[in-house]
C-alpha cells in the first residue's frame, strides 16, 4: 500500500503527526505493533503490525478483547510511517482523524509464517509481547466486495493469556497509556494548552526575541513540552560550587538560592 495514501489524507503543516517514509530495512525476526486508543468522531483502537516497512493498520472500534469468543471487526485502513509508533498527542480539529491519540500498546509481534503471504492470504496468526497483550492472537479477513473497506476480525487465540467470559474488562480495566500513564482525557487537556489549531492562529506572529535574551544552550533542539516534567533534583555538596558568587536566602517554603554564572545572573527557587 505504501504511504500515499496516509500522506494525502493529511496537513503536515497543521497536524502534529509524523510525515514519516517507508523504511528500508524489515527485521527478520520479531518487528513492532502498536495499538493506538483513538478518540476521534468515533472512539476506536488503532492496531497496527510493522510490515514492509510500514505499519500496516486496522482500525477496531471495540478494541481487543481477551475473550477467544470476542471476534472484533477491525476495519483495515491505509499504511502508516513506523514513527506514527511513538505518537501520542492531539490531532487538531478539522484534521484527517481529529482528536486524541494514546499508546495504549506497544511491543514485538511475532508472526508464525511469512508475514506478507498471510497477510496476502487474509490470515495472520501471530503472537504479542506487548504490555497489555500477550500470546497468540488471529486478524482474519472477511469476504466483500469493497475494497476500499476491507473488514478483518481481530480475535485471541486460545492460550494460557486467554480470558474466556472477559467481555470489554481489558480495555476498562487499563486505559492508560503504556508510555504516559496518562488517560485520553489528560493528554487531551495537557496538550490542548500547547496545540490548539484555532488559538495557535492568533499567536501565529513571532515574537522578536529581547535584544539581550539569552542564547539557547549548545546542542538544544526546539520541542514539544512534555505531557509530563520530572522534578529537577539537587545533589548535596560539602561546599559551594568554585569560580561562582552565590547567596542563599531563606524562606518560610525552602531556600532560594542565586548563583552567579559566568554568563550573567540566573536564579533558582
Ligand atoms: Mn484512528
């Protein structure tokens, strides 16, 4: 299938979504799935194997289940890059697949023939050593005549991982992010402060930097903000750092400490 129908059906100027390419190499052994809980106009989970140098993708809008009775239609949809992996984060509205997306899953998948014939075939039988999903599991295609749409059921394979009778528990009982922690309602009112496609168009104007406004450190790299910042932690030291003017003042809260760094003043609360 390739990336051209992905790469058509977005805005990379407007989406924070990989624009991402084929990758060259497949590895022989196991390669990568993911599953991405997707909260756009539908809420579904996005499954998808790294084959060929992309992730191939089904879209499952009840999301797996560890019930073997459970067979979930998954609607197979165009190939992702394999950065698409890692992406975790909002979809501006009016974009292709607007809104939240959440690594619900992630790992190795490994299949038990030639990936590509089964999946020419219409079934691949394979086994995850995700977070949430292991052992063996099925995608089976079904009859039609559009192609545009093809429909795939998603199923667990009968094996010590199964749970017969769970119904919808895995996906209740763990709907965070594998990556985050975080739920789809977090990532949606964390990054929401940070992409929001209508009010970034008011902010759009660059501001000048101040005339005297520090330089970056070497080697920084402009980012996102993380949904998440570790505390910055201090280190106990026996005596002041040499070459540097510094004070401490004391506070009801803890101490501020201000130190003189070669390049100007610099405070730390
Ligand atoms: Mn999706």
């Amino acid at each position: 299938m390739g990336l051209q129908e992905y790469k058509r059906k977005r805005d990379f100027k407007k989406t924070p979504e990989p624009a991402g390419k084929v990758a060259k190499v497949a590895k022989a052994k196991g390669s990568s799935f993911v599953i991405q809980k997707h909260a756009a106009s539908r809420l579904h989970y996005d499954f998808r194997l790294e084959m060929e140098g992309v992730l191939r993708s089904w879209a499952v809008p009840k999301g797996p289940s560890l019930d073997p009775g459970e067979k979930r239609l998954a609607v197979h949809v165009e190939d992702h890059p394999l950065d698409y992996g890692d992406f975790e984060g909002v979809i501006p509205k009016g974009q292709y697949g607007g809104g939240t997306v959440l690594l619900w899953d992630h790992g190795i998948w490994y299949p038990d023939i030639d990936p590509v014939k089964a999946y020419r075939k219409g079934h691949i039988k394979f086994r995850l050593e995700g977070e949430k999903l292991h052992g063996g599991w099925h995608l089976v295609r079904l009859q039609g005549k559009d192609e545009d749409k093809e429909n795939w059921l998603l199923f667990k394979e009968s094996d010590e991982f199964a749970v017969p009778g769970s119904g919808d528990a895995l996906v209740e009982e763990y709907p965070a992010s594998v990556t985050t922690g975080l739920t789809i309602e977090e990532i949606a009112a964390n990054l929401d402060r940070v992409w929001q496609s209508n009010r970034e168009e008011k902010v759009a104007k660059k501001k000048e930097p101040a005339k005297n406004a520090p330089s970056p450190p070497a080697g920084a790299r402009k980012a996102k903000l993380p949904a998440k910042v570790a505390p910055q932690l201090a280190t106990l030291v026996s005596d002041p750092p040499k070459g540097a003017e510094w004070i401490h003042e004391l506070k009801l809260d803890g101490y501020r400490v201000l130190c003189e760094l070669k390049d100007g003043p610099r405070g730390k609360t």
